[in-house]
C-alpha cells in the first residue's frame, strides 16, 4: 500500500519530524494541529473561537493535498488548554461538521508546546473507494 506524506510547512514538522497528514491506501490521519499563521506566529491570539476555525482551515488543506475533504473525516479529536473554552470550539467546529456529524473527543491538556495555542485539533478520515 503506498503511504503519502502531507507537510503544512510548520516550522515544527522538521524539528520534531512528523507530517502534518500521512495518507495509506483510502486512509487519512491529520496530526494535532495547532492555530499557526500561514507567516508563521499564532492566529488569533487569546480567542479559541478564531483558533479553532485556523485549525480546521489548515486541516481541510491538508486533507485536499492528501486527496481527500472534511466529508471524508470520521474523527475529530478537539484538544484544549481550558475545558470552560469547549463551547467556543465547539462553535466552530460545528460550522465545519454540522451535517458531517464525525464522532469527536473534546479533552483538555495543561499545555502547547506555545503557551499562545488554546486548542489543538485531530481528525482521521476514510476516503470512499
């Protein structure tokens, strides 16, 4: 089975050495993405609601690279910094999943690797044949 990696061009992918998407067979697995600006630096700093829609901008990319879209996702893994925050994330994540309807996880964590990151988010999708 051929296995395709998708990179975001994070400054992170190189240092810690993982892709922001892996894609084997009809497979895709979109790595915790974090809310960083295409520039570089954080997206809406203090703002889950705006971070989280960075996310998912960046997810739906990296899923178009590996051929697939966010209908295709199954699961969606929303990781926060405050639990109190998740209906801001939940916002918009709906926006994106309304009719979609994925199974998701919302956790919270003590912390990013940047201290400006409020939300991560995960997704696994399944390409039809």
């Amino acid at each position: 089975m051929s296995r395709k990696l998708i990179s975001s061009g994070s400054y992170l992918e190189p240092v810690i050495g993982f892709s922001r998407a892996v894609r084997v067979g009809n497979i895709v697995a979109v790595g915790g993405t974090a809310p960083i600006e295409a520039e570089g630096g954080t997206a809406a700093i203090g703002d889950v609601y705006g971070q989280t829609r960075r996310c998912l901008e960046i997810i739906a990319k990296a899923l178009a690279d590996a051929g697939s879209s966010l209908e295709h996702v199954t699961r969606t893994r929303i990781i926060l910094t405050d639990i109190a925050l998740w209906q801001d994330a939940a916002r918009a994540h709906a926006e994106a999943f309304a009719t979609i309807r994925p199974v998701t996880t919302l956790m919270q964590v003590t912390a990013f690797v940047d201290p400006d990151w409020l939300v991560e988010i995960e997704v696994d999708a399944v390409i039809p044949d």
